[in-house]
C-alpha cells in the first residue's frame, strides 16, 4: 500500500502544477449491463519479458525472469476478450514499484489499460516509472489529493469493461487477468468480483493465504466483517460509474465503501481458482501505521450503510457470518489437505 507523509492541504495547493504525460486520445464511450463494447483506443497487448527493460542483478522468477502465459487475440468462441483496466497509485515505494509493474505488463493480456498516478515521488519510483512509460496508456506525475484521490482520477481515465487498481507495493500473480475476465465474460451480469490472495513479506516470501469470502454487503454493512481482499477485486466499469466512484475523503477504508455500493448493483461473486494476487505487509505500509484511523472509518461505514436496529443484533449477526463462511472453511481444508482448488 501507498506510504503516507504528505499533508492534504500541500497535496492540494499544489494540485495544479500537476505534469500530465502519454495522455492517449479517447472517444466517448457508453457502458451498460451485458455491454463489453467501448469505443476508444486499439488494443494493447502486454509485452513479452525480452520487450521490457532487464532485472536488476539477482532478481529471478516472477515477475522478473519470468513471464506469464501469452493469451491469444480472442476468446475461444472468438469474440474478443475484454478491455482491462488498472490504475496504480504510487508514492515513495522505490524498493517495490517496479514488481508491481512488471507484475502487470507480464500478464499476457491482450487488451491492457495500465495507469500509473505517482504522487511526485522523490525516492527514485520516478526514474523507475519512466522506465516502463512507453508501456503505459497514462502517466501522471505530481502531487495531488492522497491515495483515494490519484486512485479516483486514474479510475476516471480509464476505459476498460473491467477496472481495479494495484498498490505499488502489491503484485498480480501470473495469468491474473485473463482468470478474472473469462469469469466476468461467463457470467455478463456480474457487478464485483474478488479471489484469494496471498500475503507476502517485504522480501516477497510467503506468510499466509488470505481465503476470500463471497461478498455479501448485508454483514459487512451491519457487522463491519469482510474478507474481501482489495488486490483481489474486479468491477465492472458501468457499476462503478453509477455508484458514483471512491470517496476521496476516505483515508483507509474506501476501498470497503466502494465494494459495499458496487455489490448493491447487481451479482457479486468471489473468482475461483488459486490467488489472484499478492498483498505486500512490511513496516512502512498503511495497514500497519493507520490502525486507529481505519477503526474509525470501519464504524462511520457501519452507520452510513447499516442498519441500527439490525447492527443491535451482534449476536445473530456473527451467526450469520459463521454461517457464511463456512464454504470457504470448507475450501481451505480441502485445499490443505488434498490440493484442490476451485
């Protein structure tokens, strides 16, 4: 996730001596339920791994020395596959950025909208950036309003059927992309998505596996429960626009406050399969320095979307969620102890 250390109000004083670079042509387009038809830009396909700059010494694996699966130009009943959108808000996070982008540009995806909002980084992720920009559909370098912010704007360039964002310090597993739109394109009506993911150290290693839960808004509004990894959430673009988009004035939980309103949309399901993606934990990331704030967002959330009368029901409620849960208990065991994965 995004390191903190600048103040809103600098961030916002200077908001207009933003440099703005690679801005590409867009025509209008129009997003409904069922509809994957945008008009706007060609495809671009991801590049190969001999396309991108070379690793630094010593860095092997993925995303480094290897690559994911190339997809072909269509599906296998030969429409096309859908655009995909993601936005990458970054500040300060040199020792990482570049994983997280070339966990993106490797996926073999044939139609890839990638944007990245840094934030005027002064550690290096600039001249790493610049590195992959021929690669990028936007860059936007310079300060601006914070995390929810640069991610709303980068979300508001985007022109995919599919949207999510990656923190510069998270990564895609690989063939990310190409699971996540073979499910939305088999099921058209679907809102919201998410996978499992897994946590990793800042060193990339892995601590645990994080079991995503089929959302449910009812016991995350009323309970302030989830398991819906954010690295492992897919939209659609049309629900995005009609819930109106991030709250920029959220500082921790906007992504929750976003997948709360996009689940009340239409269909949200959670993406089978082994996990989408990796969630980075170390000593600089937001997760471990805004506990307080995030506790008090999580209750203001609880009373925006919550029932008060339902909210009393503590008890029911956790009944509740244990009885939602337990597929995914289910899962996990089967998984642990045979392989499974579905």
């Amino acid at each position: 996730m995004r390191q903190l250390g600048r103040s809103q109000p600098a961030r916002r004083a200077l908001r207009g001596r933003n440099e703005t670079l690679r801005k590409p042509i867009l025509s209008e387009s129009v997003a409904v339920p069922g509809d994957f038809k945008v008009v706007g830009c060609d495809p671009v396909r991801c590049p190969g791994l001999s396309e991108l700059p070379p690793p630094a010494p010593g860095k092997t694996g993925w995303p480094w020395t290897e690559a994911g699966p190339h997809l072909p130009d269509n599906l296998a009943h030969g429409s096309s596959w859908p655009k995909v959108s993601i936005v990458t808000p970054s500040y300060d996070q040199a020792q990482f950025i570049e994983e997280t982008i070339r966990s993106v540009l490797l996926q073999g995806y044939p139609d890839l909208e990638y944007i990245i909002m840094d934030g005027g980084s002064t550690d290096g992720s600039v001249e790493i950036i610049r590195r992959y920009e021929p690669w990028l559909s936007h860059l936007h370098i310079g300060p601006d309003g914070g995390q929810a912010a640069a991610i709303a704007e980068g979300l508001r360039r985007a022109t995919g059927e599919i949207l999510a964002w990656l923190n510069s310090d998270d990564r895609y597993r690989p063939g990310a992309l190409a699971r996540v739109a073979s499910f939305f394109t088999a099921h058209r009506r679907l809102a919201f998505g998410n996978g499992d993911v897994n946590q990793i150290d800042a060193d990339g290693d892995l601590v645990q596996r994080i079991w995503a839960i089929r959302p449910t808004r009812f016991l995350t509004a009323n309970l302030g429960v989830r398991c819906w990894p954010q690295q492992g959430c897919f939209w659609r673009r049309w629900a995005y626009e009609q819930v109106g988009g991030i709250d920029e004035d959220l500082q921790f939980c906007m992504d929750r406050d976003l997948f709360i309103r996009l689940a009340g949309m239409g269909p949200s399901s959670r993406i089978p399969g082994p996990p989408l993606a990796d969630f980075r934990m170390h000593g600089q990331a937001k997760s471990s320095t805004m506990l307080d704030s995030a506790e008090r967002e999580s209750q203001t959330l609880m009373a925006k979307y919550g029932n008060p009368r339902v909210r009393s029901k503590t008890r029911l409620l956790r009944l509740l969620w244990r009885f939602w849960c337990q597929p995914t208990v289910m899962r996990r065991r089967l998984n642990q102890r045979y392989g499974w994965e579905w």
